[in-house]
C-alpha cells in the first residue's frame, strides 16, 4: 500500500518569520527553542548558497539541549515508517532497546511469546506518551 507523505513544510501556515542569509545560527536555534509556531521551518535558496551547512550548525546547536531529537528524513517512500523507527530508537535508551527486541522468553515449561504492533499510528502514540511522561 502506498502512503502519501504526511510532512508538508507549511502545514497549511503562513510564516510568521521570513530569515535572511544574516541570521545567526544561534539566534535560530533560540527561536526554535522557544517558539510555539516552530512546528517546521522552510529554508530556501539556490544550489549552493550554503542551506545544508547552515542547517546543520542549526540542528547541532539544537540537539545539544535534551529536550530535542534530531531525525534525518529522506523523502521517499516509506518516509513515515522512516520516522517513527527513528523516532523509537532515538527516544529509548540501550537497554530498553535490547529488552523490546526479545520475542519469546522460556523457562522450563514456561514460554512467553511478546509481540509489537505494526499499526505506525499506535506505535507512534506510545512512543509520544513516553517521550511526553520523561519530560
């Protein structure tokens, strides 16, 4: 089944800040921090004129607080199942990763049989609610 991708750069919004090529990666990275419009940002420019590196030292300065969680997307199919399989393994720690990836445990007699659900909307909402109750 094709999905269509979710990610639209505007949502549907009118930008309420237009940067320029001046703007201070730091001052970016504050406005994101602490703007309640910062769902998503669209930068522009031609080939070249530096929009990868910049947004790079934006994501750097970003992600060094604990409260964010970069994610690298590429737009292709899959671009969902993509996100939120980054998203779980960003948001878990070593060990709740290694603990979620057991099947079946047995002992003696005794099997246990684990499971984890396909739907990408439920496993989504789980990973929110956690992401959500650490703060």
């Amino acid at each position: 089944m094709i999905q269509t991708n979710p990610f639209n750069p505007t949502f549907g919004d009118i930008p309420e800040l237009f940067l320029q090529a001046e703007n201070n990666p730091q001052d970016v990275a504050n406005l994101i921090r602490e703007s309640k419009f910062s769902r998503s940002f669209f930068i522009t420019g031609v080939r070249g004129s530096g929009k990868t590196v910049y947004m790079t030292k934006v994501t750097s300065l970003i992600t060094q607080d604990k409260n964010f969680i970069h994610i690298d997307l590429l737009n292709k199919d899959g671009i969902l199942e993509s996100f939120v399989t980054k998203l779980y393994y960003a948001s878990k720690s070593f060990l709740e990763q290694a603990l979620s990836s057991i099947e079946t445990i047995s002992m003696g007699g005794l099997s246990l049989k684990f499971s984890q659900t396909d739907n990408l909307e439920i496993l989504l909402d789980e990973i929110m609610e956690d992401l959500s109750s650490k703060g």
